[in-house]
C-alpha cells in the first residue's frame, strides 16, 4: 500500500480554539456529511491549579476536498468528568460514528494517578445534534481496566459489521522503570470487543492482536480498521516503550496488519509515509485515522511533538 501525502492541513496555533486551548490538534477523527467533512481532534488546555494539561475535544469542518476550511468549532463539544469521575483531567481521543440516527462518540478518558501518572478508561456519549455536542450515557465509563487488561484501556475505534459493534482499543499490560529515579512508562498493546448494541461489550480479555516489531515493550497505539478490495487493514502507531518523547528513532510510527476474518492479524508495516528531515512529520508520524470518502481512502494523522502542530493528510494510491 503506497500513499501520496498531501502534507499538513490543520495547524491549531493559527486559529482561536475553544476554552483557552492554544495548540494540539491530536487524533483527528472524522464524520463525513453530504456536502463536508466535520473533523474532530483533541485539544489542549492549562490547568490553572496545577499547570497541567487538560484535553478538550473540539472540531473542524473542511470541504470535500479536504483542503479549505469552513469553520473551526467555538465549544467544546463535552466537559470534562466530574470531580474524582473517569475522564476528570482529559478526554484523548473520541471515535464518532452515526447508529439509529444519532453520532455516537466513544471517548477515551483521563484521570491522574499518584504512584504513575495516568489512567484511562474508554467512555460512550451520544449526540443528537448531529455532533454538534454530545451528553454522556453516564458518569462511569463503559469499558475499563480487567483482570487481563489490567490499566490503561482506551482509544476506541468502532465499526459496525454485518450488524454487529467491532471495538479496537488499547489496553496496559503494565508500567515500568528504565531507570532508577526516572518516572515509570506505561506499555500497552491493541485488543478486541464486539458487541450487539455499542454500549455493553464483550471483549478478547488480554488477546493481543497485533504482533511486536520492536521486542515486547512496544507500545502499539490507537487501532483504525477500513476495508479496502476485500479485505481489512488495520493502522496504528507504535514506539519504543522509553525514551520516546525527545530522542530521534523511539517515537511514534505508522504501523499496519491486514485480516480476512478480523480474528487473524498479519503484521506488514512497509511501505510507510515517507519522511524527509525538517518537515513538520519526520521525527514522528502517530494518531492514524483512515477513511473512504467518495471511493477514496484518505488518512488523517499527527506528526512532530505528538501533534502539537496539527494534523496533515495522505491519499491511498490505487
């Protein structure tokens, strides 16, 4: 699979973005309508008690062709959890999809831990406004850690087939410490649910998917799943479990399996998005989200500082 990149489209710190939120457009996830294309991401605000960051999901909508910007969201499309709830301190990524005339929105949640930095649980909320703004299906998340996922279950990617609710999402086999003194870092591999409704599901408790290319501590992250002549690919992102954030070579990649039954994954990550040194994606590619649009098959993905720059484009090639 040879794809074309069409570059960076979308970079936040150039347009005003709801709640205080001055850059990080990450995730972007789409929702395609007949005459545009409403791109959600999440966004990054400071918390004033703390100074830390807290994620907001916001939009865009952009013309069919994918170039030329319509309008940037002035809200937030859902606040954050309630004090002590789930997704308190952030939601990181949300997944829409339209279900019985409604967009379903399934969220990815943040709270902050004291022995480790971070928990995640993956949440649901629906809109009925057509994504404008979405209202949780409670305080509580619809799928969290297990005795086989034991932390850090997230990034949701949805899709109905022959009628029934296919979850990709992540979960943690645990966190570790590559030195001492140095905060530990969390591992996390890409599992499976299905479900008849999309709110309870039934998941491969602890099946790990998709094979390890960089050893066992590979972090593998935010699964999307398209069709294309027959067949499902799925792309990802995958790293080094350390040292990942400033050092060339341990971030972020596109990564890529292919199935016939969704249940067996081959593993085939060549050929990737080229790179070339100093532009906006070349110390890192991560986020991935593949579409059809009009016959095409488009992804959308974050490059250098986890997305801090915006999101850019790339065009299957036939």
């Amino acid at each position: 699979m040879k794809w074309k990149k069409h570059g960076l489209i979308f970079d936040p710190t150039k347009h005003d973005l709801p709640s205080g939120c001055t850059q990080f457009a990450q995730s972007p996830q789409v929702l395609v309508f007949p005459e545009f294309v409403r791109i959600y991401f999440s966004t990054r605000s400071v918390d004033p008690l703390n100074g830390k960051f807290l994620s907001h999901i916001a939009y865009v909508d952009i013309e069919k062709d994918l170039r030329t910007l319509i309008r940037v969201a002035d809200h937030v499309v859902l606040p954050l959890g309630g004090l002590g709830c789930f997704d308190e301190h952030g939601i990181f990524p949300m997944n829409v999809l339209r279900h019985e005339g409604a967009v379903y929105g399934y969220t990815c949640g943040w709270s902050r831990r004291v022995s480790v930095s971070v928990e995640t649980a993956i949440g649901l909320a629906i809109s009925r406004d057509e994504g404008l703004t979405f209202q949780r299906v409670g305080d509580g998340p619809i799928m969290a850690a297990s005795p086989l996922e034991p932390c850090l279950v997230g990034d949701a990617f949805v899709k109905v087939i022959n009628g029934v609710f296919h979850m990709w999402h992540i979960f943690g086999t645990g966190w570790k410490q590559s030195l001492a003194g140095v905060p530990p870092d969390r591992i996390y591999k890409i599992g499976h649910a299905v479900s008849t409704n999309g709110v309870e599901w039934m998941r491969e408790d602890g099946r790990k998917l998709v094979s390890d290319r960089l050893g066992p501590d590979e972090c593998q992250a935010l699964p999307t799943v398209v069709v294309v002549d027959g067949r499902y690919h799925m792309f990802f992102c995958y790293r080094q479990a350390f040292d990942f954030r400033r050092s060339v070579g341990r971030g972020y990649r596109i990564g890529h399996a292919w199935s016939e039954d969704l249940i067996n994954w081959t593993r085939d990550d060549e050929p990737g998005l080229e790179t070339r040194p100093g532009e906006w994606d070349s110390d890192m590619q991560c986020y991935p989200h593949v579409f059809q649009l009009d016959s095409k098959v488009f992804m959308l993905y974050n490059g250098n500082e986890f997305g801090r720059l915006g999101f850019g484009l790339a065009e299957l090639q036939p």
